[in-house]
C-alpha cells in the first residue's frame, strides 16, 4: 500500500558533501598513494647515492634505466591512487591553492622524484657520454610520461558535484 505522504525534500542549497564511506576510501586512497610516492622518492635517492659513487660510470646502464623506471612505475602508480581519492572526495574551487595542489599533486611529486636524478646524470663529468644520453634522455622521456599522467585535466570539485546532484 503506498503513503500518501510526500517524499521528504532534499535541501539541494547545500554543497555536496562526501559520505563518510568515501571519506575513509579517499583517505585509504592517498595513504597508498604517498607510500607510492615515497617509494619513488627513494629510488631517486639510491640513484643519486649510487651516482655519487660513480658506480655507472662506466657501465651499469642497465641499473640506472631499472632505476628509472621503477621511478616512473610508483610515481604513476601514486599518481592514478590520488587521483581516485580526488574522485571520492574533492576539493572545492573556492580555495584555489588548495584545489589546485590537491589536484596537481601528482605531476608535482613526479617531478620531484625525477629531476634531481636527471639534472646530476646530466651534470655528471665522469660517466661515459653515451651513457649519459641514453640514462637522461630516456629519463626525461619517462618523466614527462608520468607528469602528464599525474596532471589532472579535468579535475572534480565539490561544486561541480553539487550541481550534478
């Protein structure tokens, strides 16, 4: 038998708000995602170390371009998880620096666990020149690959689900 009482009304004047369920997976989301990034941080300070003790020099190319990749596979990795928590609980455009970091974070953190390593290879007076090509330009390549995969183009924000709600 069917009420005849009307449907309660949602007060659709309120900003969207995420439930506390996608609060907790966004919040699981980005602890993946900074231990990720973690990961690629310390792969860039092992190569850096590593650089430091001239050990590719003259060979172990194919260290630096493991190096490298592992890299560019957790910092991608990190960068696909935030950007899944930003689905779950975005940010709102009213705070522009905080849409923009919390958005952006993963071409940010990619660039920060790539460029250092690349500038030294680069820099480097002892490694063999074609080596040195061959680690950095491939480095550079596998940065801006990641970069772009962690920019976000079209970014959620809470006033973009209010409005679909």
């Amino acid at each position: 038998m069917s009420d005849n009482k009307p449907a309660e009304k949602t007060d659709v004047t309120q900003a969207w708000r995420a439930t506390h369920g996608q609060q907790s997976a966004a919040t699981r989301l980005r602890i993946f995602a900074v231990l990720a990034w973690l990961v690629a941080i310390a792969g860039e300070v092992a190569g850096i170390v590593l650089l430091y003790r001239h050990t590719f020099d003259h060979g172990n190319l194919g260290l630096l371009i493991g190096i490298l990749v592992g890299i560019a596979i957790f910092a991608i990795a990190g960068s696909l998880l935030w950007k899944a928590a930003n689905r779950q609980d975005p940010a709102s455009r009213a705070d522009a620096f905080r849409f923009f970091v919390q958005n952006q974070l993963g071409a940010i953190i990619t660039l920060i666990a790539f460029v250092p390593l690349i500038v030294l290879i680069f820099m480097d007076k002892d490694m063999d020149p074609k080596n040195k090509k061959i680690a950095g330009g491939g480095g550079v390549v596998e940065a801006m690959i990641a970069a772009l995969i962690g920019v976000s183009y079209k970014p959620p924000s809470v006033e973009q689900y209010t409005q679909d709600m």
